[in-house]
C-alpha cells in the first residue's frame, strides 16, 4: 500500500482524496482521524498529521472542535477540477505535441480516441477465458 521513495505524508493525504473523489467519503462525512491513519497504515501519527494538515489547508477538510476532522462542502468538485488540470498537463499536453508533429488535426485526434475507447470496451466485455460476461 505504502510506496518507496515518495514522502509518506503525501500518499496518506492521496489516500483521503482518493476515498472522496470515488465517493466513498462523502462531503460533510467524518474523515479518518490521523490515529487510525497511522493505525491503519503502521506509521507515526505525527505523519500522518501533516498529510491531514496538508488537506486542511488546501480546503478539503475541515476540524470540528471536539468531534474530528471532516469532508468540506465541495472538497470533491476541488479535487476533480485540481485532477483534471493535472491530468491535462501530464497526458494532453503530450499527446497535442506528438500530434502537431505527426500532423495530426484535432478530429484525427478525436476519432483515434473513440477507436480506443472502443476497442478497450470490448475488450473489457469479455472475460480472460474468452467468454462473454
């Protein structure tokens, strides 16, 4: 579950985002204390903390005095517009470059995509013993 060479703080705080992006925490629902993070993930609660800390301060969780931490009012909307970006900057980017370079237009692109998408869905349709699901 832990990955080497990435900051611990980091993959517990991915970890919560994760669960609210999926929607399994849900907006206004009680997050994970940093207790039964490091419970859970065998590590320092002072790591994971600062991965909370980290969500706190970017507005995805919110402290209510005495009960815990919880999922913000729109922390979901904030993490996929957040994802989104990152997603275009990492995967877009590249393949806009590679396509300006192969001479590519944008419908080239786009029916390259809906050929994939496609061909992975019907892949996906069968099972590994070839038989339809």
């Amino acid at each position: 579950m832990i990955e080497e060479g990435r900051p611990l703080f980091l993959q517990i705080a991915e970890r919560v985002e994760d669960s609210i992006v999926e929607g399994s925490l849900s907006e206004e629902a009680q997050a994970p204390s940093t207790n039964e993070l490091a419970a859970f993930y065998r590590i320092n609660p002072a790591t994971a903390a600062k991965g909370v800390n980290m969500l706190v301060d970017k507005g995805v969780l919110y402290k209510r005095r005495g009960i815990g931490m919880f999922v913000s009012p729109g922390a979901r909307a904030l993490l996929r517009a957040e994802r989104r970006a990152a997603f275009a900057d990492r995967f877009v980017e590249p393949l806009l470059a590679e396509a300006r370079t192969l001479g590519l237009e944008p419908d080239d692109l786009t029916e390259l995509i809906r050929e994939r998408a496609a061909r992975a869905a019907s892949a996906a349709s069968i099972s590994p013993e070839g038989a339809e699901r």
